[in-house]
C-alpha cells in the first residue's frame, strides 16, 4: 500500500481498521520530504521529532480504543504565516527570520484537538504579496508538474507539498486568490472560505479585511473535513462569524444539485484566457450540463474595476499592517555591527545577543526595514501610505471602498438569479520563472479572476479539471515529482457561492469527483 496517496478519509478508515499506523504515514512523509523536498523547495522547516511524537499520541489513543477523528494522524504542511507554536513564524521575509510564535493561531489549536500531525512549515511570498512565490526571500518552490514552472502564490509552498506527496493536506491563506490559484496550478483542491468564518487568529496579516485561512486538500472531500475542524467563531478574532457548520458539510445531496442554477459571469469569460483553460473550463460546463443542470449568464459589471480597487485597498492595509515590523521586535537586527561608527542609540537584540547600532532611532528604523523586506513588499507598503496620506485618502481608498460595496452588490444581484457561480481560476496554467517578475502588473493579472471573491467577502474553491490534459496524474491530483510535459500542467475550474454556503461548492465539487473518477 501506499501510504502518501490516501486520502483522509481512507487514512481515517486504515487506522482505525489497524492496517497501518499514524507513526508509519508520518515517517512515510518524512521520508517523502528529505527525498524529493531539496528540488521541489516547498518547506521552510521542517519538525520531524515532534511529527513523530503528535503520531505516536493518535497511536495510542486509538490501541485505548478511544474515539478518535478524521484528522487524527493527518499529516499536514502549514504556510509560514500562520503561527505555530515553538516554530519560527517567517512569512518568507528576512525581518523575521529569527521570529519564533510563543503560542498557536486558533486554527492550529482546533487542528490539534483533532489530533492532526504538523510536518512543517511552507514556503510562500513573502507576507503572502505574490502570485508565484518568487517573492519569497529564502527560496524558489517550484511545481512539481513542470519544475521550470511556478507553484504559484502566496501559498505555493503549501500547493506544492501536496501536489508532490510531500503531504496529505494543508493550510495556506488567501487575500486575492493565494490558495485558489496555486492550487489550480499544482492540481490540488483549494478552499477559499466566507470571510468570517474561519479566525484569522494566529495569521500574520496582510490585509485585515481580506486574509482568510482556507484549506488545500487532495479531494473536495477532504477539504470539507478539515474546513469543519477549524470553521467557527473565535474570542480572539472580532471579525469571526458565530456561524455553526454541521454535518451536512460532509453528507452528499445529489439530487438537490440538479436542481440548482449556475451562473457563468461574462465578464470571467474573455479573449486573452489561455485556450487550454478554455477548453478545460468549457469541459466542466459540458459535463455539467449532461448531467442536467441548468445554467444561466450573469453579468457582474463591476469586475473591471476589481484589480484596481483591490491593489488601493490591499496596499492601504499593508501599509498599517506592517508598520509594526520595525526591526527592534520580533527579533530582526540590521546587519551592520560596525559599532565604531555608530556609537548612539545602540539596542540589544535578547534572542540573538547581538548589538545594533544606528545614530538615530529613525536610522535603526530605516536600515533594518531596508535590509529585512523585499522589493514587492516596500513597494506596497509605500503604495498603501500615499493612498492614506492626506489629500489622497479621499480621491483613492475612499473611493475604492465605495466600488467594493458596488462590487459586493453585482454577487448580491447574482445570486437571486442563480445558486452557485462557475468562472476560471485564472487566465493561464502555471508559467515559467521569471516570466511575469519584470512587469508587477502582469503578475497581478494571475488574480483577476479570484480578487472580486475576496472583495466580497464569499467562499469560493479550486478544483482540478479532469481532462485528457491531466490524464496521466494521479486521479486525486497527484503528480510525478519533475514531470516537465507542458501537456500535463492542471487546470482548476472556480466555483462561488453565497456567504456562509461553503456547503453548496462541496456538494456541486463532489458530484464533478464522483461522476469523473479515473
């Protein structure tokens, strides 16, 4: 048997039926990870002792006969922005290379509890600003379909464990499409929920009124199970939703589906998409439609100005958000120790024990933030405070903020007319390194398809598209480490759906599994 292609539900049933142990798939992953990880670059770090220690624990718990969950003995990787406990918290950026998290976001805390094993943590933009992962300031992840290829980003370091069997599933984040798109590009299932509905406690944030903590995951299947272990409200987090998610994320209902009416925005559906994610999103509507459901086309008219608003309104909150990285916490020095030139306002860093000497607190600023922050990341913060600066605030982020509401209301109109919406998740298939890093705008395009979901607050999900163009992958998504056939690169389809209605998208993707299964 094995142990790195099942499923969660199939690991769940192993254990339980003591086919194998919790011990056994973790160090199958560990092994998985020293193998293939040195190409594929999806790990930041790695804890194999405590892997091992957390699997041992579902071991005995289940030899005590004790009743135990779907995630027990589930090993996952954890995108570097979500905070672990005892484990260093980067977000891919040099000014917290040395930050380690004193105590676990709220959605590692629920993942525990339901005795799922932590791997490591993966690599992504840095602060999750990206579309690539390029931006990260340690290492290129590469997509184990093509390695001349992006995972994409923020998120792919999470997209590529998975895709590569380097985990069985994952959390990432998404502000404008982190986990949608980088899952459409690695062949993975990628869920964006509700804003609200999962605590973005714990989270190193981007972008306050965007950020979202979502699942990456084999199956749709799969996805639901881990969605439902850290759904729900959270003390911690103001903008948590007291919203209760039930059994029927997990349950199957088929014939309430056909049913239902999906919309196809023709604003998702232009000239300049790619032709093979035409052809792959034209194949699940076809599919769709013989299975008798009814279609509709929708108009969302303010999808043009989605980009713009959203690279006003990002910035505007990066800008606040990162303010407090200012080199003295979270235990980033500057690297000049010539202390002979610079004998004032000399700090000492209490992790590090090393000296940091500047001639003013300003400089101490100046120098630390230039040195520990990346490209993509001050050209955002400094994007952010010119639309906040006086004179500006009103002619950009206000005005911006008013074409979000509009945005919210084109979904809003929609979805009296229809029940869930199906678009693209992005115009093109993963793309070569370096291809889209000379023009920001260009990279930025990657998201134009996934932003308004974020804009609006409202769940949406990635599935791989099962055609003859990924007919030699692993029918749950996995690849070939170093496959470099662009014939085989995977194509997601997006499917939206109403706030707090994440049970509609499992459904409709679950169905799409079930009646495509190779």
């Amino acid at each position: 048997m094995d142990l790195k292609n099942l499923t969660i539900t199939s690991l769940h049933e192993g254990l339980l039926a003591k086919e194998f142990s919790a011990v056994e798939v973790t160090k199958e992953y560990i092994e998985s990870i020293e193998e293939f990880d040195a190409n594929i670059g999806a790990y930041l770090s790695v804890d194999a002792a405590n892997a091992i220690v957390e699997a041992e624990k579902v071991d005995v718990a289940i030899a005590k006969g004790n009743l135990v969950g779907f995630l027990a003995g589930v090993p996952m990787g954890i995108k570097d922005a979500i905070l672990v406990r005892g484990m260093h918290a980067t977000a891919g950026s040099k000014i917290l290379e040395k930050y380690e998290a004193a105590y676990d976001a709220t959605v590692i805390a629920r993942l525990r509890k339901e005795g799922a094993v932590i791997l490591g943590k993966t690599n992504l933009d840095e602060f999750a600003m990206g579309s690539s992962t390029e931006n990260s300031a340690f290492k290129l992840t590469k997509n184990p379909h093509d390695p001349t290829r992006v995972p994409g980003g923020s998120s792919g370091g999470s997209a590529a464990a998975l895709a590569a069997n380097m985990a069985l599933a994952a959390l990432g984040s998404d502000t404008g499409g982190s986990i949608r798109q980088p899952a459409s590009f690695c062949g993975v299932v990628g869920l964006k929920p509700t804003y609200g509905a999962v605590s973005r406690f714990g989270l190193i944030a981007m972008s306050s009124s965007l950020d979202q903590i979502g699942p990456f995951a084999k199956t749709v299947e799969d996805a639901a199970i881990i969605f439902k272990a850290i759904a729900g409200v959270d003390r911690y987090d103001s903008t948590s939703a007291p919203v209760v998610y039930g059994d029927e994320l997990l349950s199957t209902d088929f014939d309430k589906l056909r049913g239902m009416t999906i919309g196809l925005p023709r604003e998702y559906f232009i000239e300049g998409v790619e032709p093979e994610v035409t052809c792959a999103i034209e194949s699940v509507i076809e599919f769709y439609k013989k299975q008798g459901i009814k279609f509709k086309e929708i108009s969302l008219p303010h999808t043009k100005y989605a980009l713009s608003d959203y690279y006003i309104v990002m910035p505007a909150e990066v800008s606040s958000n990162l303010a407090r990285y200012d080199g003295i916490r979270y235990a980033r020095i500057s690297a000049d120790q010539n202390a002979d030139e610079r004998r004032y306002n000399i700090r000492e860093n209490p992790r590090s024990h090393q000296r940091v000497s500047a001639p003013s607190l300003l400089e101490l600023y100046r120098k630390s933030r230039s040195e520990g922050m990346g490209a993509e990341t001050k050209r955002r913060i400094i994007l952010g405070t010119f639309v906040l600066s006086s004179g500006y605030y009103d002619a950009y982020y206000a005005k911006a903020q008013k074409v979000r509401a509009l945005i919210k209301k084109d979904f809003t109109d929609a979805f009296k007319d229809v029940d869930i919406i199906l678009t693209p998740v992005a115009p093109t298939r993963a793309f070569k390194f370096g291809e889209k890093t000379a023009d920001p705008l260009q990279m930025y395009l990657s998201d134009v398809f996934t932003i308004p979901v974020n804009l609006a607050g409202l769940p949406g999900i990635s599935i791989p598209v099962r055609t003859q163009i990924n007919a030699d992958q692993h029918p749950r998504g996995s690849a070939q480490i170093g496959n470099p056939r662009a014939s085989a690169l995977p194509t997601g389809f997006q499917l939206i759906g109403r706030p707090w209605r994440e049970v509609d998208l499992f459904n409709a993707g679950r169905f799409y599994e079930e009646q495509t299964r190779v």
